[in-house]
C-alpha cells in the first residue's frame, strides 16, 4: 500500500506534480495527470478528514439539453450575478462527463425503477437535477476516487504531511516547504507543477460544518506572495445545522431535505418562510426569526417527508439525529446556521492556473467565479471535480519542467526560521486570513454606506 504512515517515508526531492489535499479536488487532479509522471498527494491529517468526505446533498447534473438555461440561471440567480458565466458555462457543459466518470470508477447513485439516475432537488434549483447516494454522497465519491488513486502506480498519497509554504521566486513556483506531523521532518519539495487542492475555511470559525483542520493555509500563504486571491469576504452560512451545545464541529442537515418536503417552523411551530429560497436568503430569515423569538435555534420538521423515504435518502442524518436524542421520525429537530462555504478563494482560471506560473489552484481553496456571491447548492463538488480534471490536462498539455538551478536558488532564498514552530505559523495564517476577511468587510460596508 503506497499510503504508508508518514514516519516511514522520506520523501523524494523532486516529484513532477505535488498536489496540496486529497480531497475530490486534489485526488481527481492526480487521477487525470499523464499517467508517466511522478505526483505526490499530502493532506494535513488522515484522507478521510477532507470536507469532501461530508458532502450529504449530492451533485448536479445538466439532466437534459433543454434544462441549461435554467440551471444556468439557477446558479447565477443564487450567485446575484456576480458569477462567472464563463466558469458557468464550463461547468454545467461539463456535469455529464463528470458524472460519467463517477460511474466508470464505481459510484453507485441512486436509480430509477428503470434504471435511469434519479435526481433529487435542494433550494434555489427550479427543478430535480442533483444525483445523490443517500446522504453520503460525498464519502461514496471519495472513497471511490482514492481506491483508483491507490491502484496507479506513479501517485503516492502521504497523510499527515502539512504544507507551510511554496518555494518560488518573482517568476514562478518550484514546490512546496511541508512538515511531516509524525516525525517533525521539515521537507523542501521540488516539483515541475504545484496544485493547491487545500479545501475551505471552516476551522477559523467557531461554528463551521467544516473538519477543522480545514484552516485555508494555502490562502494565507498565496496573500504572503502577492498572489491574486479575490473575495475573500465571500462566505456562505447553510441555514440547517443541527443544534448543540457541544463544542466542534456543526452537523449539517442537507438542503434536500427541505428539498423533499421537510418544513421550517419558529417557536410556536409555525412556518415562517420559503425554504427553498437561496441559502443566504433562507440563512437570513432564520435569523430575523430567531431574534424575533429570543430563541437560539428554530425547528425543521421531516415529518412531511414519507417515512419510508426518510429512512432510504437520509440514513445517516436519522442516526445521527438519534445520537443526539432527536427521533426525526417523530419529532422536529432544533437546528442553525454555522459556516459552511468559502466562493471566495486563491484566483484561477477556467485551465485551474493562479497569477502566479507553474502553481495551480482547484476545489474550495480557488475562486474561479463559478459561485458568485452565494454558492448552488450541490455544485461544489462538481466544480471541485470538473476544474481538477482540467487542471490537469492543462498541466499535461504545456508540460514544461522547472530549470533545478533556479528551484534552488529559490530554496536557498527561504528564511528557514520562519518554520521552525508550524503550529506558530499555522496560527499566524489564520489570524492573517481573518484579518484580511475583516478589511474586505470594512471596505464592501464603507462602499455601500
Ligand atoms: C457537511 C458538508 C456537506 C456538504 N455537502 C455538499 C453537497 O451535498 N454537495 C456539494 O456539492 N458540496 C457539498 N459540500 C461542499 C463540498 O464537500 C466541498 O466544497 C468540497 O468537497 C471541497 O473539496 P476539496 O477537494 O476542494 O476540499 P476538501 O475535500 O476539504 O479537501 C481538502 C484537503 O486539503 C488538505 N489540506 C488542507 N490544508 C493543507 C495543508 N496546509 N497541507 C496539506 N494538506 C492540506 C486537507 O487535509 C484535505 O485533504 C459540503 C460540505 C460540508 C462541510
């Protein structure tokens, strides 16, 4: 097995890829680079501690030529239009291809009685077009994807391995400074291209449905360089986690869940808004509601939804709803809004490729516009597949391999005291990023008064 505990392994100097994350972004990246280069996989903590692993809802899929405009319209009314219609477009051309892959490499979506893929519905889409494997979409596409990334030979996955940051120079990136979490090594890594496959923000907020290491280093280290990052203030809260007094992380109850009946009700259990609006839009009642009634959370009730369909869509949400001593089947849940999404991001274009060259930037960490001001729901999973994949043909398409001298004198430029204590540097990051998230939210208010 090529995913050996870190401790064992001392990795090579130069690699021809490095991808930072071995979520759907970064493992889909990997599986799509020409099959003869030599490409390194890290993640911050074991494999199955991405967001990815979490996705409950599902992933969109252009059903049928005749629903583009609508999708198209769907994701730029829920991104007020501040999308990039190009990405859009990219995108939702792009969904059945995606799909199709998921389905040569195994994932088993939820069919019809015929056979064909049934699609479920969550808010702000006009019509069912997202597939779905019970509410654990996401860990059925993950697991899949990493059994094919293990069975290649020329990709090796090493987990608790931490990028601190690049090694670059005013023209281009050459690899990546990480630290192995089990034997404090410190590498410095060569590699002809770099991809920044590093998730969302999630951990430097106190209530996020994120897994916490999940703290946006890559974004911080990108603003240290002067590397483009746009939107930085562009953070979506989903309306539905379930509420707790336990510190952690939130566990979110899926948009298709509304999306199939499920209502929202205020303190005397009655309805109070449209639950398929938007997440913002339905975030934003939720808590007019909340300070309207003094309370901490409002109710959802699944009861609308058939029983039997409640428990062959949502199996996880019932137990963990019963964990927590919630039986939905019988009662409402009390749930709020927790950060849940990061549309802002490092800038990339349509090839994945950031303002700085030979440095690739895919998933949640990038902002390529697909998202807009408030993301779709279920389109980020696929934007995080569709654009990986790209990068990586882009990167096999105009392969050119770093001059080593230049790599070096890039290497020997580094102030290596600056990663004598990571979780030091780790905290800065994050600090640096809230800040940065602050005066981006000062300017738009100043802006706007
Ligand atoms: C609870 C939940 C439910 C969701 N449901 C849906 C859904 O139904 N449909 C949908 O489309 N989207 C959904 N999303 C969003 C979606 O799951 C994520 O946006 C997507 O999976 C991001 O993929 P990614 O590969 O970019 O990042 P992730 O899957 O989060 O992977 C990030 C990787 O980067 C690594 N990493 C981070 N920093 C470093 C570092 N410094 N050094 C080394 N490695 C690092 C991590 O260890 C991890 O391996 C959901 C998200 C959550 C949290």
């Amino acid at each position: 097995m090529k995913e050996a505990l870190s401790s064992m392994i001392k990795l090579d100097k130069k690699y021809d890829v490095i991808i930072v994350g071995a979520g759907v972004a970064g493992l889909n990246c990997a599986l799509n680079l020409p099959p003869e280069k030599k490409v390194l996989v890290i993640c911050k903590d074991t494999p199955d501690k991405s967001d990815s692993y979490l996705a409950q809802g599902g992933i969109c899929r252009l059903p049928a030529d005749s629903d583009y405009d609508s999708y198209f319209n769907d994701t730029m009314r829920a991104g007020h239009y501040e999308n990039n219609p190009a990405s859009v477009d990219a995108m939702i051309r792009g969904s059945q291809e995606i799909i199709d892959d998921l389905i040569a490499l195994g994932v088993d979506f939820a069919r019809n009685a015929d056979g064909s893929l049934a699609y479920t519905k969550e808010g702000g889409h006009s019509r069912p077009r997202i597939c779905f494997h019970e509410d654990t979409t996401g860990r059925e596409i993950t697991t899949h994807l990493m059994s094919a990334a293990r069975a290649h030979s020329n990709i090796f996955i090493v987990p608790c391995v931490t990028m601190l940051d690049i090694i670059c120079d005013g023209s281009r990136c050459y690899g990546i400074v990480a630290k192995d979490g089990k034997n404090g090594r410190l590498y410095r890594l060569y590699a002809d291209y770099t991809v920044l496959a590093s998730g969302g923000i999630g951990g430097i907020f106190e209530n996020s449905t994120n897994f916490r290491v999940l703290t946006g280093d890559a974004v911080a280290v990108c603003l240290q360089h002067g590397i483009a990052v746009d939107h930085i203030n562009y953070i979506q809260i989903h309306p539905t986690t379930l509420y707790s007094k336990k510190k952690g992380r939130r566990f979110l109850i899926s948009e298709s869940v509304r999306g199939e009946g499920a209502v929202l009700l205020d303190k005397h259990f009655k309805r109070f808004t449209d639950e398929l609006k938007p997440r913002d839009i339905v975030t934003a009642a939720i808590r007019e509601q909340m300070a309207k009634d003094g309370t901490d959370h409002v109710w959802l009730d699944m009861r609308p939804i058939p029983g039997d369909e409640i428990l062959s869509h949502f199996p996880d949400i019932v137990r963990h709803c019963l964990n927590e001593g919630y039986d939905v089947l019988r009662e409402c849940i009390p749930v709020v809004p927790a950060q849940h999404y990061f549309m802002g991001g490092i800038r990339s274009d349509v090839r994945g490729a950031t303002t700085m060259p030979g440095l690739y930037a895919v998933g949640e960490t990038c902002c390529n516009g697909v998202h807009g001001k408030n993301r779709l729901a279920s389109n980020s999973l696929l934007e995080s597949l569709l654009f990986a994949k790209r990068a990586a043909q882009d990167i096999g398409a105009g392969y050119t391999p770093i001059d080593i001298a230049a790599a070096a004198a890039a290497e020997g430029a580094l102030d290596l005291s600056k990663y004598s204590n990571p979780s030091r540097l780790l905290k800065e990051y994050k600090q640096m990023l809230r800040a940065a998230i602050d005066a981006e939210n000062s300017r738009t208010l100043k802006e706007n008064a």
